[in-house]
C-alpha cells in the first residue's frame, strides 16, 4: 500500500510516525462514515470531495482525498496482553475513534503483530504513560485509588547496586519486622538478580491503598506514594530503561491520584538533612521536568 508522506520505519514494536497528505486508502471493513469520524470530517465532504454519488460504493483500496490539514499518525504493532481500549487509553483517544482510524468492527478481535496506526501529535504518543507495558496498565487500572488521598509522589533508590523487589519486601519483613512488609509501593528494577531492566513490581501497599514506610516521619509516610529504583546512585546513574518507567508510572499516577506534578519529588528534597537518597548521581533535573 503506498502512502504519501514519510514513512519513518522504527524496532519491532515500536512506534513509527507517519505524516499523510490528506489521502486516505480504503481498507477492508470501512466505510464512509467510519473514515469521516477517523479524520474529523462530514461524509458530504468526503463524497464532494472526491465526487462520490453513493456512500456504500467505495472499495477497498481506493484513494480518498480527505478534506481539511493533512493528519499525523503512528503506527503500533500490537502486543500480546493488548486490548483496544488499553491501547486508546495509553495514547490519548477513546477506543471508539481508534476503531474507527482502522476500520476495526469487532475490538475484540484484533491479534498480536497486527499493526494499525494511531493519530498523534508531532509523531510522538499523546499519552506520557504510552509507553507503559500494556500487563501493567491493565493491573493498575484494576486497583481502587484513594484519591485525594496522595499528595506526594517520592523516588528514592535501593541503595544496592544488584537487588530485586521480592528481597527488598522479605528483608523490611523479616529483618525490619514492618508488619506490612515492603516499605514502597513500587520498585522499578534494573536487570539484576534475575529481574528484567525497567520492569515495574507493584507492592501491596499499593494494591491495598495503604500507607507508605518509606519516609522518616508518620505523616509523609501517609499521604507519599514511594517509588524505589534498584541501583546506588551514589555510585552510578539509573539505568535509561529505569528512567523512561519511571517517568511513565509517575505520569500514570498523578492523573489517576490526582498528585500535582509540582509534588513529584525525591527523599532527600523533602528531608535534606536526613538523606542523600536518590544519591547525587539520579537525574534530579530530569524529574524536575516531568513538573512541567
């Protein structure tokens, strides 16, 4: 299929943007209406603009002049684990227009490897947690949040350079005696011990909505949502894979917790004469911009 514009080929699964001159190819299962909700537009002015009589006879195949500006888009490749909706969610639109972008009649039955292509801005996902793994997203959004609950998002790190979640969780268990175990809510880990870099564990504390004991002070301990990263960034950066997880899962949990990005802080920020954790090599500037 020829498409006008740039076609910029990305990795497997991956998103590739794609900038089409207001020309559409008709694919198998369209139809005049479903195109004219995926671009925003009348099917009288599709019809006028390509001088079709009859809405029900256009084939697959055909080109289509789609009035108005030109529309940029991405194209995915689905994953296993993936459903429309989730899809949708991650970038932004509802998986009614996303149907509608790609002639989908059935959202249950799309497959693993099917591509289909997303409409975005400047190429990039709408969505700041798009890049979320579609299990993740799909174990978060089952949890019943607090909100108005949280009023602070904090990193901290692990202070190991080789650790996992399930040993962190057994030693505030068993050697801090904390009663509800793992001090975080989340840790992000970084491919030792048998763990995969940037792979997300989702604590119990969170799963159950309970307070933290990650912080120095009871009241914190309340109302911060903790994020650990393995690794001693007194020794060495977060590894990239960590960061972009990072960045998703707090982009993820402030829209869904309704903590202000400006709340989006570190251990040491709030209690500088207590600890250097993150340590002085995490990317503080880094996560001062995601408040923006």
């Amino acid at each position: 299929m020829r498409r006008l514009g740039i076609l910029i080929f990305a990795s497997l699964f991956s998103i590739a943007p794609m900038i089409e001159a207001a020309v559409h190819v008709v694919r198998k299962g369209e139809s005049l209406s479903t195109i004219a909700r995926a671009y925003d537009v009348s099917v009288s002015s599709i019809k006028k603009a390509n001088s079709i009589k009859d809405a029900d006879k256009i084939r697959i195949g055909q080109k289509l002049q789609i009035p108005g500006a030109a529309t940029t888009f991405i194209e995915y490749k689905i994953r296993n684990g993936d459903s429309l909706s989730t899809i949708a969610k991650r970038h932004g639109i509802s998986a009614k227009s996303l149907a509608a972008y790609n002639g989908i009649k059935n959202a249950n039955k799309i497959r693993a490897g099917q591509v289909i292509r997303i409409p975005s801005k400047n190429g990039a996902p709408v969505s700041k947690y798009a890049n979320l793994p579609s299990s993740i997203i799909n174990a978060l959004d089952r949890i019943k949040i607090k909100r108005g609950q949280w009023k602070n998002i904090v990193i901290h790190h692990s202070g190991t350079t080789a650790d996992r979640a399930v040993n962190i969780a057994r030693y505030h268990r068993e050697e801090r005696h904390m009663e509800n175990g793992l001090a975080y809510h989340f840790v992000i880990e970084n491919g030792t011990r048998g763990t995969r870099n940037g792979d997300i564990y989702i604590g119990n504390r969170w799963k159950k909505q309970m307070h933290g004991g990650h912080m120095k002070l009871w009241a914190h301990n309340q109302i911060a949502i903790g994020i650990c990263l393995i690794g001693n960034f007194e020794k060495t950066r977060p590894k990239e894979k960590q960061m972009e997880q990072l960045e998703a899962l707090v982009a993820y949990l402030s829209e869904r917790s309704g903590v202000p990005p400006k709340n989006i802080t570190t251990h040491t920020l709030m209690h500088p004469k207590h600890t250097v954790c993150p340590g002085k090599l995490f990317p503080t500037s880094r996560l001062q911009a995601m408040q923006k």
